[in-house]
C-alpha cells in the first residue's frame, strides 16, 4: 500500500513538473513543495542532530533548496527529482550552517577540557566554600595555568562580537562599537556583500550549462564526477568548464580601465 502511494506521489510530481517547466505558475510551485516536502524534512533531520538550530529554520532554508531545483529541474534529462533535488536541500542547509558556524575554531581537545572544568569547578566550590582560582581549576585538570587561560579566552571569544554592538553606561545608547574603533578593514564586510552580488550578476551572463557546473561545484559541494553524473556529460567536459566559467568570471569582474 505504502509503495502504491509513494509511486503515485511519484507520479503526481512528476506531471506537476512538467507542467511547471512549459507554465511556471506559482501556484503549482507551491503544490510540488507540498509534494516534495518530505525530501526537506529528512535532511532537516539528518542536520539537526549535529547542530544548534533548530528544526523549523533548518526546514526553512531547505525549502529554499528545494525551490531552486523545481526551478532548474529538466524532466527531459531522465533524472528522478528526488535525486536531483536533495543536493540543492542539502547545500542550501550547509551553507546556512557554515554562515551561522563560529568564527574561532577551538581544539576538540580544548572543548573536552572546558566541559570538564564545569563539574570540576562546581566540586571546587562545595570542598572549598568558595569560587576556586584558575591556578586550581587548572591542577584539577592536570594542565597548565597558561593553556587553562588560553582555553577560557578562546571559549569568550567563541562567537564575535558586532561592530554595532552598543557601548557605554549612558542613557544614551547610540554609540557603536565600530564608531569607538575605527578600522579599515570594517568595510571589508560590505565589500564581501557587494562581491556577492557581482558574482550572482556575472554567473547570470555565462551559458546556461557552464553556469550549472560552477554552481554545482562551488555552491553545492558536489565533486567533478558527481556533477558529471548528474548532467550526463564526461569529468573531462565538467573540467574545462570550470576552467572555462572561472576564465569568464575573472573577465566580468574585473573593472574596465577607460
């Protein structure tokens, strides 16, 4: 019975595919994502056991993903939407991950020990009656006082702290962080938003199939054979059109002296 619904499922997106591709109605977009809803889901799942966000926003931006294969997906191209889809699911999920992840990476070995140092403090206090020092947190680990202190700052700077962060002790609450310490390369984080941008502007010019390739590539983790498998054409074609696509970004990007 289960298999009679999942092939009929099957059916049913399918026919809504092709309809899609020749009359690209958001109303029968919203309908194959009902439909396809499912493939969000169980990578949702798969994610959210690894991370600390939650199901709902991972469910969110793989239903992004799931968006841009019904938009890119070609029926002629005998490849079942499901296989086709799940890759742009789960890209869209890693680089949400990736742009959510912290800045400072800590050594596993490090996060071991600060994990440690919590039960270790709490027995501290209740033998000594009061807030044990670093000197002897850090003999209750066994390590040394310079490593415990480069454990504790590296776990405060864990997450960076915004340039708009408001300072002071004032009412007046409007100066930022980034006004108090001028630094150049501020501008570097708008610049990298603009950079986006360009690049989004310039893959819009290169040919359809070159444009695939770099996005499936670059965007969405796949390895040169993946792709090739995934277009139907050999890792030597997949090849020279990295080489090629990344020839024509450099061409559109760069500035044009007059």
């Amino acid at each position: 019975m289960a298999t009679n619904l999942n092939h009929k499922l099957k059916y049913q997106s399918l026919t809504l595919l092709q309809k899609y591709q020749q009359y690209p109605d958001p109303e029968l977009r919203n309908q194959l994502v009902a439909l396809n809803l499912g493939l969000v889901r169980r990578e949702a799942h798969h994610w959210v056991k690894q991370c600390n966000e939650s199901y709902e926003d991972l469910l969110q931006v793989g239903c992004i993903g799931l968006i841009v294969a019904i938009e890119r997906f070609d029926s002629t191209k005998g490849i079942a939407f499901s296989s086709f889809a799940i890759p742009y699911i789960r890209g869209e999920i890693q680089h949400y991950l990736r742009d959510r992840g912290y800045s400072i990476r800590i050594p596993r070995r490090w996060l071991a020990l600060r994990q440690k140092s919590v039960e270790i403090t709490q027995n501290l206090r209740a033998t000594l009656n009061r807030q044990p020092t670093e000197e002897e947190i850090a003999a209750a680990l066994n390590i040394s006082l310079e490593e415990w202190q480069e454990i504790t700052l590296a776990h405060q700077n864990r997450e960076p702290l915004s340039l708009d962060t408001p300072v002071g002790d004032s009412e007046d609450r409007n100066t930022s962080l980034g006004e108090l310490v001028p630094d150049p390369r501020y501008r570097s984080f708008q610049l990298a938003q603009e950079d986006q941008i360009r690049i989004q502007q310039a893959l819009a010019h290169l040919e359809k199939r070159t444009r695939e390739v770099l996005e499936f590539v670059f965007l969405h983790d796949l390895t040169q054979k993946e792709v090739a498998q995934r277009l139907d054409i050999s890792v030597v074609t997949v090849s020279r059109r990295v080489k090629k696509g990344l020839e024509a970004l450099q061409k559109l990007m760069t500035p044009t002296q007059d």
